[in-house]
C-alpha cells in the first residue's frame, strides 16, 4: 500500500534563493483490498503509475514556499468479470505550503506548515471494484482516482542534526472539506549520508488516520483517495551521488500497520533530487 508520494524537508528552512528540487516515478501493484468493515478482498490486477514533482524555495531566512505537483496519475483496474484492464488517466491534486522556521536551538529545527491542496482530479467512481473470490465476482468497491474535496493541512515539525545524520518528526492536522472525514497524520524519520557524503539512507513511517466524525458517505476505493481512509506505512530510501548537487535513487514502500479503504501492495518510486 501507500498513499501518493510526499516529499519533505523536515523541520529546516532553506535560505533566501536556496531551495530543492525533486522529481520521480512511482508504480504500485495493488494485492488485496481491505475494506471499511475489516474485510480483505481479492479483487484482480490494479496499477498506479504516477508522475511527481516537489519545488521548495526560501522566500525570507525564517519562511519557504513549497508545492508538490503530482503531474499524471494513471490507474490500471482489472474487470475480474471480463478479465479486461481499464486504464484512467488524470493530472493529481496539486498542493501548495509555506514553511515558517519557529526556532533554531542548537542543532534542533522546529517548523509549523500550513498547506492547500486543491481538487483537480475528476471525483467520483470511474470503474467498479469487482471481487475475484467465487464465482458471483462480487461488486466490492469503486475506484476513485480524485477526492473533488479541498485539504487544509497544519503540520509541526521537529528535527535533529549533527554531522551526516539527522532524525525528525512531524505531526499534522487535515481538515476535508464537502464533510469529509478529518485527518491526523504523523511522520518519523531517520537518515544520513556515508561513503564520503556520497550515498544518503533514510527511513520513514507514516500514519493517515482519518477521523470518522464528518457525515459525507465514506468511499471503498482501492487507491486510498476519497473519504475515510487510515494507513500505516514504512518507507526506506537509498541515493546517490551522480552529479554536483543531483542525487538519484529508489524508494520502497509498504504497509507497516492496519490498512483501511485503501489497496495492499509494495510501492516503488526512482526519483532525481537537486539542491539549489
């Protein structure tokens, strides 16, 4: 499982002019459907494939811009009946930050995000999630590849330094609009870089937890996007220098905790990062 790829810069500010870029691929081969009631569903072949962007940009010493542009998002869903794959194409919800640097003690950064994320996808189900337990392939889901709902997200952040390592932590606070159920969501991080500074490690877990209080219909979609979905995921990174400033490396992911409206599956992503 895991939801569509965000990256961040933790709880550190770049200076004025300075900011990073990153860009990468990301295809999951969904496994398994875990419903809303706890049920786990065979439901046939279903693939994402999607393109991201992130920019970050330091606009004053204590404030960043940032905007991560998932640019295409392209989802493969197996009608279990006919044995036939559909194909949905679509540009993702584009998000927008700012990044207010609170304090800076020592080695510590602390930072408070505030970010919008716009709906730009098409909502609404755009192919039906059929069942490949039994004979009756029975109707289990719809598949989502657009929430139409708009996010407002406040996230503190919290980091720590010291020569090639670092470890941080961020936890944040989604309200959805059209009733949608709200959200919290926490991060745990850890990395560094050895070989001479020439290859960087990092480990992340992850936690979506929708908040079941909103009075919008919940959405059984393999994708995770919709209404009341809750995650726990692992990610380990690994890059490496290619270039002065550009890094290229690999991201897997999985589940690491219950899952719920959302698919199973690992999560691979290549992506190049420059600093500027």
């Amino acid at each position: 499982m895991m939801f569509a790829s965000n990256a961040s810069a933790g709880a550190w500010v770049p200076s004025v002019g300075h900011g990073y870029l990153k860009l990468w691929l990301k295809w999951l081969p969904g496994f398994w459907y875990n419903d809303g009631q706890g049920n786990r569903w065979d439901y046939g072949a279903y693939h994402e494939l999607f393109a991201n962007a992130y920019f970050e940009v330091g606009l004053t010493d204590s404030l960043a811009l940032w905007v991560h542009a998932p640019m295409v998002q392209t989802f493969g869903l197996e009608d279990t009946r006919t044995r036939v794959m559909q194909w949905h194409a679509t540009p993702g919800d584009p998000t927008v930050g700012l990044r207010l640097q609170l304090a800076r003690v020592g080695r510590a950064a602390f930072a408070l995000d505030a970010s919008v994320r716009a709906p730009v996808a098409r909502s609404g189900v755009v192919q039906t999630v059929y069942s490949s337990m039994g004979p009756e392939h029975r109707a289990v889901g719809g598949l989502q590849i657009g929430s139409g709902a708009t996010d407002v997200t406040l996230a503190l952040s919290m980091g720590y330094a010291k020569n090639n390592w670092y470890v941080g932590g961020m936890f944040g606070a989604v309200y959805r609009s059209n009733d949608f159920d709200p959200a919290g969501t926490v991060q745990i991080e850890a990395g560094g870089r050895v070989a001479r500074d020439r290859v960087g490690i990092r480990g992340r877990y992850t936690g979506y937890l929708s908040i079941p209080v909103g009075r919008a219909p919940r959405h059984e979609s393999p994708s995770g996007i919709g209404n009341g979905t809750r995650y726990w995921g692992l990610a380990i990174e690994a890059d490496v220098r290619v270039a002065s400033r550009w890094d290229l490396g690999i991201t897997l992911e999985g589940g690491a905790g219950p899952l719920v409206r959302q698919t199973g599956g690992p999560v691979l992503s290549l992506y190049a990062a420059t600093r500027f």
